[in-house]
C-alpha cells in the first residue's frame, strides 16, 4: 500500500541552472497514483473504508461511510514508478529543460507499506532567442499572418514552454478568424524548434503545413442573415415568410413578437460583411443578454458554388415566457451580534413593448434581532420593506444617437428605476425614502460604465418615540443630542453619478492580474447654481434643504500568482466626499465606513473612526455601530493556500480608517483627515479557511486587532500597538477582541 510520495529536485552542478518557482510542486503533481492520506503517518482512511465492514446495499449507510469518509488502499507497482519517470522527463521537456533525467524507487517503510522516492535531475532551461514569421506566397493571407506576429507569446528571452507554443497557434487561428478567414484551422500551423543554436537558446519559425486546403486561405464573406425567432424545428426558407430589415437581413417573425429594430440593433453581420468571429461571439452574447431567449443557436453554410467564398449565417433562437414570477426567502447572520430573515417577491416581464424591454417589479421585506451579546437594548431589532419598480431597455435612450452593431461591442442599457423604502428601529423612529433615477450601462474593449445623469432620493425620518427622546437627554453625552438633531433632519438628494471598471486582457501565462475602478458623485451642484439662498434654511426645493457635495471613489486590485497554490491577493481602496454649501458632511447613507468581512476584518462593521473618536458605551448602545466619515483609505494583504481542492487557507492583513472633511463638535478635532493621518490608521490581522465547494465559497476568517488608533488620544495614552494585550487564555479578551467573519465568496 502507498503512503507517501516524495520528491527531490537536484540542478546540474556544471552550469548555473534557476528552475522557475513552484516547479517541484508541479512535478509533484504529476506522480500517480496519488498515496493514501495520513494523519501523524497513520492511513486512517483506509482504516474507515473497512471499519464498517463489506456494504450490502449498493445505496446503504455502510456504502455511504465507506465513500464518503474512508478510500481504498491503493497500490504501488514497479510499472507505475516507470510511468511516474516517463512524465516528470516529459513535463521537464516540454518546460524547456531539455535533456533532464528522472529516477525513482519503492522504499518500505513498514510490513506491507511503501514509498515512492523520486528524483528529477534538472537541467539549463532554453529560452527564445528568434521568432520568425514565414509568409506562404499567397498575398490576401500573408497580409494578415504577419500582421499577428506583433502579439505573439513567444517573445525572445522567454523560457520555451510547449504550452505556449500550442497557445500562440491557437491565438493566430483566433485573429486570422477576425480577418475572415473562416476555414482556418490551429492544425494548419507548425511551429519549428531549432535548439542547436548553442547557450541554450533556440530559435522559432511559424509556417504552414504543407497539405494546406486553399480553402483555409481564403477571406469570406457574408451573402445573407437569416433570424427566426421562434425556432421549432424545421422552417421554411421561403423569402415571402421573411421581412427584410433596413440593414438587408431577413427576420423569419410569424407572431410578431419583436420590432425588427431590435435585432438590427444585435446582429453584427449583414450582406457583404466580411466574417470576423469577434463580430460573430459579441453577436451571440448580445443576444443572450437581451433574456428574451432560452436557446440560442448558430451556424454558417457555405452558398454552394464551386468558387464561392460567401456565407449564409442562420441564428435560430428560441424564446423565453414572456412573463415569471420569482420568490426567495432567506436567513442571515452578522458580525455585530444581528441576525434575521428576509424574503422577496417579483415579477417580470421581458419583451413589454416588443422592443426586448425588461419590467421588473419587486417586494422584499426583512426583520433583524440581537442574537446573544448580553441583554437586548432599545432599538436593537429592525424591520425593513421596500417596493421597487425598474424599466430597462437594450439600447440608448439618447437624442440624436444611433447604436452601429458592426463597431459597438456590447448593446448599451438604459434603466429607469422607482423605489419606496422602509426602515423601522423598534421602539425608536422610522426613515422612509423614496427613490427616483434614470442612467445608462455600457461596455468599451475592457472597461464597464455606467452614467446615472439624473437622480433624487427624499429621506424623511417618521414616528420618532417618547423613548428615543428620552434616551437621547438622558445621556451623559452632549453630543447625542447633535446626533439626535441629524435624524431628524429631511434629506434631498439630486444627483448624477458616474462610475467605470477596468478588466484588462491578461496575458494567460502571467502571474499578475490587475482591476481598477472608480467612480464620481455630483450632488446639488446644478441645482445650488439654478436655486437662491433663502434667509434661514439655506437653499431649498419644495421646503426641504437639499444636500451638496461631490464624491470621488477609486479602487486597486492586484493579484500575484507565486506557486500555482499560493496567490497573494491586494487591494487598495480610497474615497473622498468633499460637503459644501447646505451640507457640513456628508449624509450618513453616502459617507464611508470600515470595519466588518469585506473590510477590516478585526473590527466590527462601522465600529472604527472617524479618525481617532470611539464612541462611549452609552452612545453606542443609543445608536448602535454608527461611525462614519466623509474620507476612507483602506488598504488589504491576503496571501492565499490552496491545501486540497475542497480546503484553502490564508493569512491577512488589514488597515484602514474614515475620517470627517471638517471638523464637528461630536468627533471633535482628531476626526479630521489630516496629513498625519497614518497615525490614526486601524490594523489588524488574522487567519482564514475557506471552503470551495466549485459554485460558491463559504469563508470563515477569524481575526483580531493589532492596532487601535484611539487608544494614544484618551486621556491617559496608550500605546496603540496592542501586541502586548494578545491573551487568548482570557475569556474577557476573546470576547472583544477575536471577530469571526462568517462569509460567501472572496473579501475581494
């Protein structure tokens, strides 16, 4: 029986030799068969499989321990250390490392167990010294194949990887494919090696085989666009049953279901066009994405002429019910000692206007409650619903502005969005909102954005309790009444915003991937220009002061692959809301906040800042976790292990804080940002198992502060560095500062 498999790496000793990192991890992986697993040496899942004995039932309790928790005993074979060397020697070739060795023998390590010892004698790694293109005769053709060349992979100074070179061919079939030549295959290409260069270099010629069809060279275009939308099978070809679009293409619509405008608008071919299969996948994915369709099919058939070089492109789609109903129910959990349940309900219908129009109307409705943390205080429990109208269409609803399907990458979406909100604190006030906004979604290469010209939200507090009055002039806190003043206050927001990603293309043998995003928020600046200033009151609409300010947000993330198990993962994220005229902040729902799983994970969810304020006991029983600011930097390290397929671990860090644009007599002076403001930040640290189960990851990431940038403000100064207070034989200490963070999916 195999327990174990090791591996021993050794570098030719007569020339200098650097294998790349993560190479012994992936020769590793290579050995098969894969040993039992142990525990302190010990194979206790084959102890498992037989401790219940020989199942008797196919579906039985016994058959379910045994494949679920044990695994059979596997065994080694002096065939299976032959085939072992066979594939580190190729994997080392085919990585450049010509000419390297492997060896490897069975070691018994007890009556019936076994070892496999492996070595892998490594060699210099070639690299590329010349790559050439080599043209074919045939003019219309070599244009575009040494036109591709300008991105090849195969770069000199590069290590020859085998991999590579059968992704570079792939990459020259898939841009000869958006030059028409639609028969073009990754088969009709030869890449030649020649390694006998010397200083372990070689050089690299692209050619055509030699038994290449003419076909494959020749450009294609297209002669006609067939669209039948409601595809059952077999259909008639007749041209009377067709109605042909303004762009030439016939639409095959008995029932009417569509405006032809709609798929003038997606389909990027049209008689004459020549191929292109970026035309031809951005085509497809418009399609998809207008969710009219559950099946959308393809094809091109050549028009049979011996000479011909046209196309006949069919798309058969096959639609959707027009109407549908959707409910979901859920419970959850927070880091702030919340829990509760929410649910929704809504309807759809998605062709209204026959334009591919999507009407969605939706309920949902929540109740949250303090779980544990001691006895439940005033305002602890919440209830939330809200009644939400969105009307899309798959296009730009713009004057004087005409979507081009041949030049535009993805449809445009235009959005219109009506929303009436309630939050309920038991027993202290009620905040409703209403929400209007028209804005506009749209893809360019490899960047998302989305422009909302015109929106407003009205805020009004409601229903504020006896009790909450109370609570408020009985607190020992001056403050509180400053705090109490701002909820009463009604708020209007007339806003424009704007806001942009970018994914770049990655090159899919680099260890770096990069996202950035950023974003602009424009709030009571046309408005303060059109209004005047009342006496009292500041500048006002329908008798409500409305808000001024502008926010700016960005966003860095940044991974680096080190091994193929280990990721280390960043992220960089800072905002700035500058308030002016009616406002002197920012109003709470538009300011920052740190803290909670996706943040500083040490930290509760808005129990930080602004700057070096920390709310007293009193007034965050009154307010709960409220501690906001109108400027956030926050920074993020996670290095991340891949331990099995199911298990991941990682080690992190986090640091960050918000903090006020000017100062307010609440947070007092040391809540301003300020260019010391590295002395203010929050850090904290911790360990994370994850658990990746394909389509989703639960997280589980427990953490604990190492840092709290109060604590060299109060009154008597602490050393904020808190490393000397870690004591995890304390039950008091555990209880404030280690914060499990129970989560879906990746902090970022």
């Amino acid at each position: 029986m195999l327990v174990g498999n090791t591996l021993r790496v050794k570098t030719d000793t007569a020339v200098r030799v650097n294998p790349h990192s993560g190479l012994e991890t992936e020769l590793e992986g290579l050995l098969r068969p894969v040993a039992n697993r142990t525990l302190f040496k010990f194979p206790y899942r084959v102890w498992l499989y037989y401790l219940m004995g020989e199942p008797k039932k196919e579906r039985g309790f016994r058959q379910w321990f045994r494949s679920k928790l044990g695994e059979p005993p596997v065994l080694m074979t002096a065939r299976a250390l032959e085939l072992n060397k066979q594939a580190l020697e190729g994997y080392l070739h085919n990585e450049g490392y010509f000419r390297s060795e492997a060896s490897g023998e069975i070691v018994a390590v007890k009556e019936r167990w076994v070892k496999g010892n492996y070595q892998a004698y490594v060699r210099p790694r070639y690299t590329i010294d010349s790559m050439n293109f080599r043209p074919t005769g045939v003019a219309e053709f070599d244009s575009a194949f040494l036109e591709s060349a300008k991105a090849s992979y195969l770069q000199p100074g590069l290590p020859y990887r085998l991999s590579v070179i059968e992704s570079e061919r792939l990459r020259i079939d898939q841009y000869l494919k958006t030059k028409g030549f639609y028969f073009f295959s990754p088969e009709h290409l030869i890449i030649k090696v020649d390694s006998a260069l010397g200083a372990h270099q070689v050089a690299m010629s692209v050619e055509l085989k030699p038994d290449v069809a003419q076909t494959a060279l020749k450009t294609y275009y297209v002669a006609s666009v067939k669209v039948f939308t409601d595809y059952q099978g077999a259909s008639s070809d007749s041209l009377e049953n067709f109605h042909r679009m303004k762009n030439g293409n016939l639409l095959y619509d008995p029932h009417r279901l569509f405006r032809p405008r709609v798929f003038e608008e997606t389909i990027g071919f049209r008689p004459g066009s020549r191929y292109n299969s970026e035309i031809q996948n951005i085509t497809l994915s418009r399609i998809v994405n207008l969710k009219n369709f559950k099946f959308v099919r393809n094809k091109f058939e050549l028009v049979p002429r011996s000479d011909s070089a046209m196309l006949d492109v069919v798309y058969q789609l096959s639609p959707l019910k027009r109407k549908s109903m959707r409910g979901e129910f859920s419970g959850l959990t927070k880091s702030n000692n919340l829990g509760g349940i929410q649910g929704n309900v809504s309807w759809n219908h998605r062709n209204i206007f026959r334009g591919a129009e999507q009407l969605r109307i939706s309920a949902d409705a929540g109740l949250d409650w303090q779980l544990g943390g001691g006895k439940a205080v005033a305002g602890s429990n919440f209830f939330r619903y809200k009644f939400e109208t969105e009307l899309s269409f798959p296009r730009f609803i713009v004057p004087f502005w005409h979507h081009n399907p041949e030049i535009d990458q993805t449809l445009p979406r235009t959005s219109l969005l009506l929303s009436y909100e309630n939050l309920v604190q038991a027993g202290l006030y009620t905040l409703n909102s209403i929400r209007g906004q028209w804005g506009y979604t749209w893809q360019l290469h490899r960047t998302t954005h989305s422009l909302s010209p015109f929106g407003v939200n009205v805020v009004r507090p409601r229903n504020i309790s006896e009790a909450f009055t109370e609570l408020i002039f009985d607190s020992p806190n001056e403050f509180d009444i400053d705090r109490y003043m701002r909820i009463l206050e009604n708020r209007l927001l007339l806003e424009s915003s704007y806001s942009i990603s970018y994914n770049p293309v990655q090159n899919p043998y680099s260890r770096h991937q990069m996202m950035l995003s950023g974003g602009l928020n424009l709030v009571g600046n046309l408005a303060g220009l059109l209004v005047k200033s009342k006496s009292e009151g500041g500048k006002q609409l329908f008798d409500i002061p409305f808000e001024q300010f502008t926010r700016v947000d960005a966003e860095a993330k940044h991974y680096y692959t080190i091994t193929p198990n280990i990721k280390w993962a960043n992220r960089f994220v800072a905002g700035v809301g500058i308030p002016y005229g009616n406002s002197r902040a920012l109003p709470q729902f538009k300011q920052y906040f740190v803290g909670g799983s996706t943040g500083i994970r040490a930290f509760q969810a808005r129990t930080i800042g602004p700057g070096a304020y920390y709310a007293d006991s009193v007034t965050r029983a009154i307010f709960r976790n409220t501690q906001f600011g109108d400027i956030k930097l926050e920074f993020n390290t996670e290095l991340r292990m891949k331990m099995t397929s199911l298990f991941h671990g990682a080690v992190f860090v986090d640091a960050g804080n918000v903090w006020n644009y000017r100062e307010l007599a609440e947070y007092g002076k040391n809540s301003v940002f300020r260019k010391d403001f590295y002395k203010q930040l929050a850090i904290g640290g911790g360990v994370g198992l994850r658990l990746d189960f394909t389509y989703l990851v639960l997280r589980l990431d427990l953490a604990t502060p190492f840092r709290k940038p109060w604590y060299k403000y109060e009154d008597e100064p602490r050393n904020p560095w808190v490393f000397k207070e870690i004591d995890f034989g304390s039950k008091s200490w555990r209880k404030e500062n280690l914060v499990l963070n129970i989560a879906v999916a990746y902090p970022f």
